[in-house]
C-alpha cells in the first residue's frame, strides 16, 4: 500500500500533526479535538479519527520522556485514572443507549463558564492552592473518559481539574501527559481494528510521524520558555477554543 501523493494531505496533515505535538509538549496534550477537524479537510472524517489515534500515541513516548514520572502529580492520578478507564467503558456501553450530544453540550457550556470565569476574574487573583479532591477528579476522570471516547474531547475535564488544583507549570503538563498516555493507549484498541479495515490510513499515519517528536519538543522548548501565568492564559484560550469547537459541533449535531 503505498503512501498518500495528495499535497494537499500533506500539507493539512503535517500542520494537524504538529499543533498536536506541540500542545503535548507544552501543554501535556488537548488539541487533538483541533488537530482532527484541520486533517479532516484533506481526509474523511473516519480517516482523520483513525489517523489521529496511532499519531497521539506515538506523541506519547517522546512527551513521557519530556515529562517524565518524577513530574507527575501521583495523588491526582490514583483517582484520575481509574475514573478515566471507567468513563471510557461507560462511553462505549452507553453509545446507542444515551444521545451522547447532550452530555457532551453540557460538558462543552461548563467548560466555556470556566474559561470565562478566568478571563473575567481568575487572572487577577492569586494562584490557587487546592487540596487533591477525590469526588472531583473521580468527575473529571469519568467525563474525560466519556468525552474522549464519543467525540476525541477528553481535555477539556482534566484540565479543568488540574488548573483548579494551583499545580506549577512543569506538573501540570507532566499528569496531563500521564491521563492522556493512559485514555490513549486504551482508545487505540478499538482503533486498531477500524484501521485493519482501512489500512491506507494507517499508511498515511506513518507518513506523518517524522513531524511528531519536532513538535513535542518545540513544545517542551516553549514550555521551558514560557512563565507560569504565560502558559497558564493559553491553557485557558486553548481550552476555551476546544470547548467552543465542541459547542458548534454539538449543536450542529443535534440540528440534524
């Protein structure tokens, strides 16, 4: 099978794929629900799902040895992962039982309050210091799972949670990484077997690979660069934008 000759892939694929990669070096990851829809113009939309899943793992590895365990927050993921594992079971059980665009609208409208909220108030106050809180990491976990299962949104839960918590820059990143590594090697299952299907996806996912570890580490470059308060204000554009992404498509969805 050979690879794809379409520049037009390349040239929207390699762009999808390095905003990802760098978001995962900066960030810890989040953008793929940005990354999907620019790839999705040179592919079809299944493509660009199947695609997408291989790539964000392979980001992984370099990202996990950006940020390694030492920078993880270990209170945090022993309720975040869990919930994470669970919520994506739930997504897969519940996908033909439960009309899955109101829980993502809701999902979508408080995360917008919350980007919002920061913008309005948040910056002028002085960092919070939150204490790891089970009941709603144990909420994040399972609307991160959900979400990244039925519509590739999984970030916008987490980093809720996490910027809540007041971790520093370096740590917030790191369990970022960690909740992410862990929902994607999950995912990548069922992708897997939709791949098998479609082989030339999974050619055209090895195509765009090389670009994967220049874009995690020009993250992890900016990362370094950035101060706390920087980097935390585009967290929180980017979180808005995804929450803003996911808001039209869910609306657009439920107008069908």
């Amino acid at each position: 099978m050979p690879f794809p000759s379409d520049p037009l892939f390349y040239a929207a694929g390699l762009v999808a794929t390095f905003v990802m990669a760098m978001a995962k070096g900066a960030f810890g990851g989040g953008l793929a629900i940005i990354g999907i829809p620019i790839l999705a113009l040179a592919a079809p939309p299944l493509d660009a799902a199947i695609i997408v899943a291989p790539l964000i793992t392979f980001m992984d590895v370099f990202a996990v040895g950006a940020f390694g365990p030492k920078h993880w927050s270990i209170p945090d993921l022993k309720w975040l992962l869990p919930a994470l594992v669970v919520g994506i079971g739930l997504g897969w059980l519940m996908f033909v039982a439960v009309d899955s665009r109101w829980v993502t609208l809701v999902i979508s409208v408080v995360t917008l309050g919350f980007t919002a909220h920061y913008f309005l108030k948040g910056r002028s106050a002085p960092p919070s210091n939150a204490p790891t809180s089970p009941p709603l990491a144990i909420a994040a976990g399972l609307a991160s799972g959900f979400t990244t299962f039925v519509a590739h949104a999984g970030g916008p839960p987490i980093a809720m949670y996490l910027l809540r918590r007041g971790l520093d820059k370096t740590k917030f990143a790191a369990t970022n990484v960690a909740v992410f590594m862990a929902g994607n090697l999950v995912k990548l299952v069922p992708y897997a077997i939709l791949g098998l299907a479609r082989p030339h996806a999974l050619w055209a996912a090895l195509a765009l690979s090389p670009i994967v570890p220049v874009g995690v580490y020009a993250g992890r470059a900016l990362h370094d660069r950035l101060t706390r308060e920087t980097l935390f204000f585009w967290c929180y554009l980017f979180l808005g934008v995804a929450a803003l992404k996911l808001l039209i498509d869910t609306v657009r969805a439920l107008m069908v």
